[in-house]
C-alpha cells in the first residue's frame, strides 16, 4: 500500500497537514501487514513480547466465531494442549454468543476485533467510536471483558488508539502469520510462521472465512500441528497474550 501523506498534505496545506499527522499517520505505522516497521508511536500498541527467561510465543485467532471454524480450532487447540487468544467480531458474537462462551469455557483468552471487519484508515473518530462501543456492549452481553484489541486488516489510527484506551483496551498487532487466504497449503502457512518464530513472537490465524478465502480455516487447523512441532523444537511455550505481557 502506498499513501503518500506528506505529499497530499504539501497540496492542502498546513491544515490539513496537522489533520493527516493526527489521523493517519500512525495508521501507516502500524499497518504491519504492508511495512517492516515493529513498534508503533509512543509504544501505543504492541506487536511481540519479551524474551524472558523461559521463551514463549502467543497463538492468536481472528475474524471468529465461525460454526464450523471455531468448534474445529477449539478441538485442535485440545488435542495439542495449547492455549490461545481469540479476537472475535461482535457482529459475529452476535449471532454465535454460545460458541465465545466455549471459547472461555475451554480456557482460552478473548480479545476484541471491533464490531465490523472495516478498515479504519479513512474512517471518522466518531465512526471509529461507535464500531468499538458496540463491540464492547456485544461483548458485555456476552459475559466477556476483553483487555486486548487487534483493529481489522492491522490498521489503527489516532482515533483507534484513543477509543481502544479509553475502554482499556490495550491494542496489540502481530510478529508472523499464516496468511491462509493466500494458499491452501498448510505446510506453506505452517514455514511462513516459522520463519519468524522468535521468543515473544504474536502468531496470527483464523478460526474464520467470513473475511477471506472460502475454507481458510481449514488451512489454518491443518497448520496447527506443524506450527505446535516448530514450537517444541525451539523451546517455546504456547502461552495466552496476558501471559505473554505479564
């Protein structure tokens, strides 16, 4: 993605020039998908963990729940013995409120992936607002608190930032991914995660194709055992993001 901000800023003017650097810049920070760049401003939102003394790596799952993705990942996850943290859509939750209860019930941690699965980059403050109020009041319904928000598409403005904080959410990105809707093979997705597994790394995949390639999750689920193997052979422990960020 290329989003020339400084040279659209030059043609406005200085006005419009302080509005980008508020609104979009850090959205271009923090697009993690798109630059090689790994901290966003002022420590705003994290993309790995530490090191410390006993290494660990965080799974994550987006996009869910899904009625066939998530109950597959869920029983997967078991059979590894492995925990994870789930950042689930509240347009979602809404209409499977039983499949996050089971997600909890299972043992794993739940974030928030906003309401809609809507890029935030040329979205209003106020738009911004109302999509995580209502993901937070869907969750809430839902018996959940979250701690932990991952905008959609890895894209946060100024103004995700500040909804995300003022509900105490703290935002959190990736260090490697699967990319499933690129490729149905599982050991491709299973190497690109392993090529950045470090200590402290943040693993992205999905327990959903509502927002990607038809079947996605099954090449994530398929990956699953492989990314589990990788781990052991590098002495890292699965572990939720709150244990990550302890």
């Amino acid at each position: 993605m290329d989003l020339d901000v400084g040279a659209i800023a030059r043609g406005l003017g200085a006005g419009a020039a302080a509005v980008l650097a508020a609104e979009y810049l850090p959205s271009v920070a923090v697009l993690g998908q798109w630059t090689p760049l790994r901290s966003a401003p002022a420590g705003l939102c994290r993309w790995r963990g530490p090191a410390p003394a006993a290494p660990a790596a965080a799974l994550t799952f987006d996009d869910g729940p899904h009625p066939e993705g998530t109950p597959a990942v869920l029983d997967r996850l078991d059979e590894l013995g492995l925990r994870a943290t789930f950042f689930p859509l509240g347009s979602a939750v809404e209409r499977h409120p039983d499949l996050l209860a089971e997600v909890v019930r299972r043992g794993h941690e739940v974030g928030t992936h906003g309401y809609r699965h809507a890029h935030h980059l040329l979205r209003s403050p106020a738009w911004v607002a109302r999509d995580l109020r209502r993901a937070a009041a869907v969750m809430a319904g839902a018996g959940a608190a979250p701690m932990w928000f991952r905008p959609p598409y890895g894209q946060a403005t100024a103004a995700s930032f500040v909804a995300a904080r003022r509900r105490g959410w703290r935002p959190v990105l990736w260090s490697t991914w699967g990319r499933e809707w690129s490729t149905t093979d599982h050991r491709a997705v299973a190497a690109r995660i392993g090529s950045r597994l470090r200590p402290g790394a943040v693993v992205l995949l999905h327990d959903s194709d509502a927002h990607g390639r038809p079947g996605m999750w099954r090449t994530a689920l398929d990956a699953l055992p492989l990314v589990a193997a990788e781990l052991d052979r590098r002495g890292l422990r699965p572990v939720t993001l709150a244990q990550l960020f302890r």
